[in-house]
C-alpha cells in the first residue's frame, strides 16, 4: 500500500505493490515503502481518482454529488474496487466490516449495549446512503474505529469512493508536503482532503492542540459544512473539550448526527446520568400495567393517558414532559422506559434522581479531590439531548441548589431542550415560581396527572396495608 502522499498524487499515473504488511509496519503506522511498477495513461478528466463531481453552484441538485468517469466504462468490478481500496487509505483496515465486528459492543451493562447495537444499524444505514456527518464518540476501544472502517468497507463494496484518514496522521502528511521534496504539493493534498465524496476523520482529538493544526481543522470542516459533504469523525475526546468551533459543526443536529460508544470499563467521566441496568430490565413500556393496583375508572384513564403519552415521546422527543402524581403511581417507571426506547435508537439520556443529582454536582465542585470535573458534568445536564429529571421537588432547597436547578431549567427551557420531569410535590396550581411557572408553560411542556393508587401497596379487603412513604 502507498503512503499517504503517494495515494493522493494521481492514484493512476503509477501503480504500485506493497510490502507483505500492507505497506505498514508491525504498529501499524506507514513505512512509506512502495515500488512502481508500471506507467498508466492518466485520464484527464478525472486525473486517475475515477469519479468527478459535478462543477456546479451551491444549491443544484447534482451540487455534491459524485459521478463515475468515463475512463471507468471498461472496469471491471473487481478492478474498480481495487482502485477505491487504493484511494481509501484503509490498509490493514480492510479486514473491519460489519460481519466481524461484536454487534452489541465491548461493554457489559445492558445500556451501553442498547446504544452500541442501534449505533451499528445507524452506520450500516449511513453506508448504504451515505448523506450529511456522522460522530461516533466514545472512551477508546469502544469500536468507534472497527465502525467507521466497516462504514468504508461497505461503500467500497457497492463502488462509493472513501477517504479514510487518522486525524494526527493528515496532519504530519500536511506538513510534510511544504518540503521541496515532497511528491505531492500542498494544495493538492489538501484539496483531495477538502473534496473526497466521503471523508472518514478518525481520532479527531489526538493531534497537537497547535494554532496551524485547529487552522487546517476549521478549513476543512467549514469546506464540508458549506459543501454538505457526507463526513464521519470518530473521537474519545468530550465534545465539549474539542475546539469550540469543530465542536459546534459536531453538535449542529441539522448536520451531524452523534453516536456513543463505551467500551467495558467506564471513567465515572462516563457513568454520571447512566441507569442501572435493573432499572432498564424492570421498566419497559411491556411491563407497564394501565390497570395499576385496583384503580378505579378515572384513575385509570390517567394512566392510560400518560402510558399514551409516554410512547409518543419516546417515538419523538420534542420539548418537555411532567409527570405528575403520588408515590408509587408509575412516574420513573415510563421516564425510563422512554429512556431505553431512545437507548435503543442510538439517541444518548442522562437520568439524574434530582436530590443526588445535586449532592454529585456539589461534591464535583467543592471536592478538588473527586476526580470530576463540575463545569464538565455541569454542562452535560444542561445540554444532553434528553435530560430526565426524576423526583424533583425531593431535593433540599439550599440557596446553592435552587440557583444550579434554576440554571439547568432555565437553559433547557430557553433551548426547548427535550427534558422529561417526574415529581410527587411540585407546585403547578399555586403561585408560579420561576422553576414551576417553567414547567407548566404549555408551549413548552406537558403535564400529565397520574392519578392513581400506590403500586407497591398491595390491596386487601378494598384497605392499603403497609403503605409507606417512598422516594419515586
């Protein structure tokens, strides 16, 4: 296999053999050792790539679109997916495919192998078709880089070029192609990075934080943005420690869609706002009952309402949801299965049981020692594409929690962020407060009273007994 420079050049003007590790050394890094030999025809149209895109303006249809050449008509297959593989940049990778990867993940807890399961499906329909970025982001060896070689294998497969490139590694060629030795200019290496069809960004994260390599980053990634050019990136990096403005393309729903891997043992970086497993396994929409513990007639509408209810949100999460009711009466119970139903879909949750919620966010703040970083763990609250809230109301009004609650609220509110609540003692018919009068807004939220008996009390000779008072 050809180094970097080498494939970029003109794939066709000189064909080339590898050593016997695929042009790579023992570590998998290049070793730069390629041998000619023979000369081709460059074709002058497509300059050896195979493809073109269409010289058209921003906003027609065929404005990023990729297109065989003509020099292709009399390719065989076989011969034209040894020239993408060429132009791929995958080596050793070839052998990462879908079929050989672990479908549920690394990861041992039942959640994270919801999320690693959809985020296979989410790659293997992004394969298909390639359009608009996908992020696939999680801790390392989580199978982020297994997923996004096999997204290039099978594109391959079906005759779409890809470029695959390790972050630092782009980076180290860039530079390299200002030497006067170089085989490749600068502009032209950069400008194949600019405009491949589907561009592959592995380890985005691990290059030197340098002024030049965030330039050459930003170029590349407002290029993409304003081409809509399909792009993966694949980070172990937290979003929110990436440069602000790669972050933001990132982050941007409208553009890139974000997958999360984890792999088998979790930082407590990446266990703040997880369910456990139990919870996930006890809680499903198959193991709610509307017919509660002996309702009756209204109070089981009320369940079937917010069951209802429930079940549409999961489909499509869009502003917020309260449950609202006594102890016992189901509320964590469909806040988390509409939590495995988007686990399922490959969409990340944070859960947060609010009084511990604010005694974790206290400790990460006072306790320098706790291994946790506050503003990181802050953020994540505020900005998780869906934050579920369970009991509040529970927790101790100190000064310092009602401003971080009002904080958490007040984003999430102004962001229509998705948010589910669950309570047993918020104030909705008494006078508003800024956190209550927020979440009875109906533009944003809304409200369903489960009105019915406690589940845990068994019902004997139409009395409760042994009803306790119970946190959920």
């Amino acid at each position: 296999m050809e180094n970097l420079g080498d494939i970029l050049k003109k794939l066709s003007d000189t064909k080339r053999v590898s050593n016997g590790n695929g042009g790579r050394s023992d570590n998998g890094s290049n070793t730069g050792e390629v041998y000619p030999v023979e000369v081709e025809e460059v074709c002058p149209n497509c300059q050896g790539r195979g493809w073109l895109t269409p010289d058209v303006p921003v906003g027609h249809p065929d404005f990023g679109q990729v297109v065989a050449c003509t020099c292709q008509a009399n390719n065989t297959v076989g011969e034209r997916s040894e020239r993408l593989r060429r132009y791929s940049n995958l080596g050793y990778l070839t052998r990462l495919t879908f079929d050989t990867l672990e479908i549920q993940g690394r990861a041992q807890d039942p959640e994270s192998q919801h999320l690693f399961s959809a985020a296979v499906a989410v790659s293997k329909a992004y394969a298909e078709e390639p359009s608009g970025w996908l992020a696939l982001v999680g801790p390392h060896g989580s199978g982020k880089t297994h997923l996004a070689a096999a997204i290039a294998n099978m594109c391959i497969d079906s005759g779409r070029p890809v470029f695959f490139v390790h972050v630092p590694d782009l980076l180290d060629h860039l530079r390299a192609s200002y030497a006067p030795t170089s085989d490749i200019t600068y502009s032209d290496l950069f400008d194949q990075v600019l405009t491949a069809p589907l561009l592959i960004l592995d380890g985005l994260g691990a290059q030197s934080a340098t002024p030049w390599a965030q330039e050459k980053l930003q170029q590349i990634f407002n290029h993409r943005t304003a081409g809509e050019l399909p792009t993966v990136i694949t980070t172990a990096t937290e979003l929110d420690d990436l440069d602000p403005y790669l972050a933001s393309r990132i982050q941007n729903t409208g553009l890139c869609r974000v997958l999360e891997t984890r792999s088998r043992l979790q930082s407590p970086a990446h266990q703040v706002g997880r369910i456990a497993p139990q919870m996930l396994k006890q809680m499903s929409f198959e193991s709610f009952s509307t017919r509660g513990n002996s309702p009756a007639a209204h109070e089981r509408a009320s369940l079937e309402a917010a069951f209802n209810a429930a079940q549409a949100y999961a489909r499509d999460p869009d502003g917020w949801l309260t449950l609202l009711g006594g102890t016992g009466v189901g509320k964590t119970h469909l806040a988390v299965a509409i939590a495995s139903a988007r686990l399922q879909r490959g969409q990340p949750v944070f859960f947060a049981f609010v009084p511990e919620l604010l005694e974790d966010l206290r400790r990460y703040a006072f306790d320098h020692e706790s291994g946790m970083s506050f503003d990181r763990v802050f953020q994540q609250v505020k900005n998780t594409p869906l934050l579920i809230l369970d009991d509040l109301g529970q927790e101790q009004n100190t000064p310092w929690a009602v401003e971080k609650l009002y904080q958490i609220i007040v984003h999430r509110h102004n962001a229509r962020l998705p948010t589910i609540i669950t309570s047993s003692s918020i104030d909705v018919t008494g006078e508003s407060g800024p956190i209550t009068s927020r979440v009875r807004d109906p533009s944003v939220s809304m409200l369903i009273h489960m009105d019915a008996p406690d589940f845990r009390v068994k019902v004997r000779g139409g009395s409760k007994r042994g009803q306790r008072k119970a946190s959920r």
